[in-house]
C-alpha cells in the first residue's frame, strides 16, 4: 500500500480484529507515522466511549489517531463533547 501512494488507514471496532492487524503490521514498519489513521466510535456513553476510543489506539500501537468518527452517530451529543475536548 505505502510502496503505490496508499495514506489513509480507516478502521472501526466494528471490524472484528482490523485495529490488531493494523497495529501489528504498521507497528514494525519504518514508514509506520507516514499514515493518516482514522477509525470510529460506536458505543453508548461517555466512558464507554473514551474506553473504546483508547482501546482503538493501543490496538492499532498509536499515540495519536487524526480522525475519529462517529459511527452511525451512536451517542454522537456525548461524543462529539469528548472528540471537541
């Protein structure tokens, strides 16, 4: 993907093990902070939300992930103050 131009990596929870995969691929590759990596959140609750948001970032082995959305809008009021945040 990286050799032919490839940037974005999009994932959700939603994906079974995709941020897994996506950490343990990138995670040893020189090129791993060359990606804009995106992925959601789709879980009722501010806590759960946060929970699962953290969990995607160690999963996928970054300390900072540009973009998260909110998936089918589940509980978007309660996360778009904590995204805002």
């Amino acid at each position: 993907m990286h050799e032919y131009g490839g940037t974005v990596i999009d994932s959700s929870p939603m994906y079974g093990r995709s941020e897994n995969v996506i950490g343990d691929i990138t995670g040893t590759m020189p090129e791993q902070n060359n990606f804009f990596y995106a992925t959601k959140v789709w879980i009722e609750s501010k806590n759960a939300g946060i929970q699962q948001m953290q969990s995607s970032m160690q999963k996928m082995q970054r300390s900072v992930i540009y973009l998260i959305e909110i998936h089918n809008l589940v509980d978007w009021q309660t996360h778009l103050k904590t995204l805002k945040q």
